[in-house]
C-alpha cells in the first residue's frame, strides 16, 4: 500500500505565533525594491530645474518688457521735448513777424488826424498753417500818466504830475500818501517825505510799471487798481482823445467824473485835433487852459502785444514803440 507524504497541520496560534487575542497570524514576505524610488526622486529633481528656469525666464522677461518701456518712453518724451522745441521757435519768429507787422500800423498813425481809438486788435487775413495762430493787439501808451514824471515842477513851484497820481489813488479809494512813497522811490535824496520811506528806495526812475510791486505800501490790490494807468515810456503828454475816464478825472483838482466823461462822449463824435480844443466841452474853460502843457491829441508810444501759437505752444512778444519806431521796451514769454 502506497505512503503519501505527512501533511502537517496548519500551525496554531502557538506554533506560529498567535495573537493577543488568539487570531492567527499570517507570516509576510519582504519583497525586494524594484528601483521605482529612484525614478520617482530623479523626476522630482527634473520638476525642480523646469520650475527654477521658468521663474529665471519670467525674471528675464520681466527685465526685458520694463527695460523697452523704459526705453520707448524715453524716446517718447526726446520727441515731444524735440517737437515742443520746433514748435516754440516757430511760435518766437512769428510773434516777431507781429511786431514788425505792427509798424505799418505805427507808420498809418502817424499820418491820419487824431483818433479816438486807443486799443486795437489788427486782423491777421493770412493762412499761417494748420494748428497755427497770431494775434496782434494795439494800446496807446500816451493815454495814461508816466510816473516818472510826478517829481516835475511847472512855473509856480507846484508839481500837477504828483497831484494826478495823488487824485488817481483817491478816485480808487487808496490812500493818496503812497504817492509819497514813490517819489521817495524815484527821487535821488535820501530825505524821506514819511517815516521811513527812503529806507529802501531805489532813487531812481522806474525801468517798468511791474517794479511798483517793490515799492512798500503798493500791495497787489493797489498795482491792479492803478497799473492799467500807468506808464514810463512816452513825452510825459497824456493823449485826452485815449486816456480813460479814471486818469481824466485826476487831470486836475476841480476836475469830477461828470465832466470826464463829457470829455469822452465830445472825442466819440469829434476827436480833439488841437489840445486847446478841449475848452469847448462844457465846463471845462478854465481847466483846459490849466492842463495845457501837459495833455496832446496823439500817440507818442504805442504797446504792441503780439501773441503767437503753434500747435498749443504759445510765445509772447510785447513791446513799446515811439512813433519813430524806437523800441523802449521788449519782453518774450
């Protein structure tokens, strides 16, 4: 009889150790690594490389797209700055063109009778170009007080010029004293007319109506109120066929704004063509002979303002000439 082989039992939880409680145990077996680790790790170190060289190119990029816009805006403003720069010369030889244009006018007035017209804008008929634009305009210069002048004396030792400033000042209101000041300002002692009013003066004429801001007590409300009548420049003979009704009315002491503006409404129908004319406005008799020597019927100097734009740059000329075309005064902005 064939003998088969003893199949030992299955080992019991003391054979083959059992558990705290008794269940069986099956033993494990190890299994040996493969190398899936390895690729796994070698992976991770590739993704490691792609990110760093991707956040190195963004940084380039970054470098670059800042670098070009630095660089464009750059260029940007060299080209504005360059066409700004054409433009404004431009802008500066035609403003110039409008005061040698405005000589032809000077040339016209000193041909016709007296006018009483003492502001003009000259029309400008010619095509100057596209984004291109000149405006001239014209002031008697004569038709207001030169300041200068306030320290002259007539035959009777009194000084008409200084009581015009003083009247003009009371016309707006302010006090007449600082008419006092400015001929400390512009006489050449140092003997104050007030206390202090020679501490810092200048003792010597004024070079512009704009160096009235420098003197004490001639505040920015003053120089408006008193500026549009005031001047340096001219024969010291105020033009009654221009002169505006504040400076007509401190022409002399008995002199009110009634009859300031009869003189005005006469010139509008019948320019005065002889100063003695002015006598025949009613009223003004006596005056007129008092103002005599101190009034004319025409320009002596005429304030041209010439303003020229190129493609919005603008230039500023203004100027003021004699009627022998002497220019007394220049300034561009």
């Amino acid at each position: 009889m064939a003998e088969y082989p003893k199949v030992s039992p299955p080992l019991t939880g003391g054979d083959q150790g059992e558990g705290e409680h008794g269940r069986l145990i099956t033993p494990t077996r190890t299994l040996p690594r493969q190398g899936g680790g390895d690729k796994k790790e070698k992976q991770g170190h590739s993704l490691n490389q792609a990110g760093s060289a991707l956040i190195i190119t963004l940084l380039v990029v970054t470098t670059l797209v800042a670098l070009t816009v630095e660089f464009a805006y750059e260029v940007y403003i060299d080209t504005t700055s360059l066409a700004n720069w054409n433009n404004a010369q431009k802008a500066s030889l035609i403003a110039k063109s409008g005061q040698t244009f405005s000589t032809k006018y000077i040339a016209e007035v000193k041909k016709r009778a007296p006018t009483a017209i003492g502001e003009l804008t000259l029309p400008i008929t010619k095509d100057l170009g596209t984004g291109t634009g000149l405006l001239i305009q014209m002031e008697d210069e004569s038709a207001k007080l030169n300041i200068n002048n306030i320290l002259q004396q007539n035959l009777s030792g009194e000084m008409p010029y200084m009581d015009s400033l003083k009247n003009l000042l009371e016309y707006f209101n302010i006090n007449p004293d600082i008419a006092l000041i400015i001929a400390d300002w512009i006489d050449s002692d140092s003997e104050p007319r007030l206390p202090r009013s020679e501490d810092i003066a200048k003792n010597a004429p004024l070079w512009s109506v704009e160096e009235l801001k420098l003197i004490p007590g001639v505040n920015k409300e003053v120089f408006d109120r008193i500026s549009p009548y005031i001047t340096v420049f001219g024969d010291n003979l105020i033009n009654i066929n221009t002169a505006k009704l504040p400076l007509l009315a401190s022409l002399h002491p008995d002199m009110t704004e009634t009859l300031a503006k009869r003189i005005i409404d006469y010139r509008e129908t019948s320019p005065f063509e002889d100063t003695s004319h002015l006598q025949r406005v009613t009223g003004m008799k006596s005056i007129g002979i008092d103002v005599l020597g101190r009034i004319s019927v025409k320009t002596s100097a005429i304030r041209v303002t010439s303003r020229a734009t190129v493609n919005d740059i603008t230039r500023i000329i203004e100027s003021i000439m004699d009627t022998s075309y002497n220019i007394l005064f220049w300034r561009e902005a």
